[in-house]
C-alpha cells in the first residue's frame, strides 16, 4: 500500500511532463523594416550572434542602387529616381550593404522585401504592386553588377533573391490588390497587416498574412502596435528625445516582455515584434530589443525565428482566435 501515494505522484509527474511536451515552442518574430544603415546591420547581427536569434530583414531596395544612378529606379505614378527613402549615398557603402546582406543570409537570417522607394500603395492596383514588386527582385538581382562589382558577387546570390518570399508593405498600407500581386509575385507571405492581439497568420488568396499584434504598454496599458515606430510617436509624437531615453527604454522593454510571457505561459501563440534601422529616442527601443532577445532566446521551449522559420513550425496548428480585449 505504501507504493500506491509513489505510484500516483510518478503519474501525475509523467501527465504533467505529457503536458507539457505538448505544448508549442514559443516563437518570437523581430523583424527590420528598411534595413539601410550598415552600422546597424553589423549592430543587429551581432545582438543576434550574442543571442542565438535570427532575424526577418524587410528590404528596401533602393538602399542598393547609389545616388548616382538614382534614375534607373522608377515607382508606379511617380518620376524616375524618386524614393522616400532615399539611396546609397555612395557606391562603397552600396557594396558594404550588399556584403551585409549576404552575410545575414548565411548566418541563417531571412531578408524579405520591403518594396523599393517606400511608397504608399493602398491606392496602387495590382499591376502597379506587380511593377514594384518585379523593380526589387531587377535591383536586388543585378545590384553586384550594376556597382560594377561582378566578380565580388557571390555564388548563389541569384537564386538567394528569386527565393525570397516575405513581404510587409511601406506604412503598413494593406488591400485586396496587394495579395493578389503578391500571390503572382511568387510571396507566399505578407507581414503587413495589425492584429488585436497575438494570433496565429490566416491563409488569404495563396498568401499566409501575418498581423503584427497591439499590446498594452504603459501606466494606462492602452494598446499599441507592436512596433517602435508607434511607440516613438506615443512616447515623444515623433520628436527626438534622448533624455528621457531610459523611461521610454524600460517601458518598451516592460511591453515587449509582458506580451512574451502571456504567451509563454498561455497559448505560445507567436508574438512579432517590429523595428526599423533608425535609433529613435536616443535608441531606446533597440536597446529594448537587444535586452528582449537576450532575456528570453535562451529559455527553455523559446525559438527565436525568422518568419519563414515560424511559417514552417506553425503548419500544423490549428488557427486562433484574437484574445479578448480584457485579456491583453
């Protein structure tokens, strides 16, 4: 009789262990948007080296044409050599990028496409996001060779660019046109859209959109987009305020980490957490990141992925439902 109380707790031991074998690996998505400044390019792969993390780089494509050949890039509805978000400055730091580029691809990263010149498509029709869509993957593919640099480009990088299959749109600017470009585009995901909360991505037109999710972030936890873009505007409406770089570093990093640990300890559905290559606030919010990534890419059960990465472990999951307001 005195085995039966050991019998019980080793069964409820292996039920519990049962249990949680079954539940998912968390997966965290950080993603770039522009990804251009080549100091944060060689920043973001070593936080990521230190972290054991990979990341989503959405590209835009401009960043590898230099301002010289600025007019070789033309955009739906716009003047030859215009971008919103400029170009190289000069071609050494076109070929720099590119080194980056294909750096990050090794070392296990995703690059995906952001467009080229950063424009508003929510009005464009699908021949127009056709036409941009087609100007990434001419730019990317001849970038080495139109930096007059053929022999430094390296084996494999054609087939690299014809693979990619990411997509976010600039500003977020989502519509029915854009899946359907993307589908014949040969994207077989889209990362542009919001969601209320953490779900998992819904298959529309051939395509799997992903939502980036609002998430309750400071005193009030009023929700947010889970991007550093919106907190900027939040903390500081858009305007540079390092002073107080510390607070607004603490309470994207208390946002972001409190997102991550509901869904450790709840669903595990994936959280996404969006940046841009530009250090706003005195860089708060990729010191934020960096403390993220580092506090929980090594937890038991955690996965640190790129989208594509995330794409394949979620195959098969069942979909979700957004969380209930309350429960944010």
């Amino acid at each position: 009789m005195r085995c039966i109380p050991a019998l019980v707790a080793a069964l409820l031991c292996c039920s519990a262990s049962a249990e949680a074998e079954e539940k998912p690996k968390q997966l965290l998505l950080i993603s770039f948007d522009g990804a251009g400044s080549n100091a944060l390019w060689a920043r973001s792969r070593q936080i990521a080296q230190n972290a054991h993390a990979r990341f989503t780089y959405f590209l835009s494509c401009t960043l590898v044409i230099e301002r010289a050949r600025a007019k070789t890039y033309q955009a739906p509805n716009q003047k030859a050599g215009r971008s919103n978000i400029g170009f190289a400055q000069t071609r050494e730091e076109a070929l720099t990028r590119l080194d980056h580029i294909w750096q990050a691809h090794q070392e296990g990263h995703e690059i995906a496409s952001h467009t080229c010149g950063h424009f508003d498509g929510r009005d464009w029709t699908e021949s127009d996001w056709r036409t941009e869509m087609q100007s990434f993957r001419r730019v990317l593919t001849n970038a080495w060779a139109d930096l007059g640099a053929e022999g430094s480009e390296p084996a494999g990088w054609r087939t690299f660019v014809s693979d990619i299959k990411g997509f976010r749109a600039p500003y977020l600017s989502t519509s029915e046109p854009l899946n359907a470009a993307e589908h014949a585009e040969g994207f077989t995901y889209d990362g542009s859209g919001i969601g209320k909360g953490p779900v998992l991505p819904e298959s529309r037109d051939g395509v799997l959109n992903f939502g980036l999710p609002l998430i309750p972030e400071g005193p009030d936890n009023r929700k947010i987009i889970a991007m550093d873009y919106n907190l900027f505007i939040r903390h500081s409406a858009g305007i540079e305020n390092p002073s107080r770089a510390p607070e607004f570093q603490e309470r994207a990093y208390a946002a972001f980490r409190a997102a991550f640990d509901r869904q450790y300890a709840g669903e595990r559905i994936p959280l996404q957490v969006g940046f841009h290559f530009v250090e706003m606030n005195g860089g708060a919010y990729w010191r934020a990141m960096e403390r993220l990534v580092t506090d929980v890419c090594g937890l038991p059960d955690v996965g640190c992925v790129t989208y594509g990465e995330a794409i394949a472990a979620l195959k098969d999951r069942p979909p979700s439902k957004p969380e209930a307001d309350s429960g944010l």
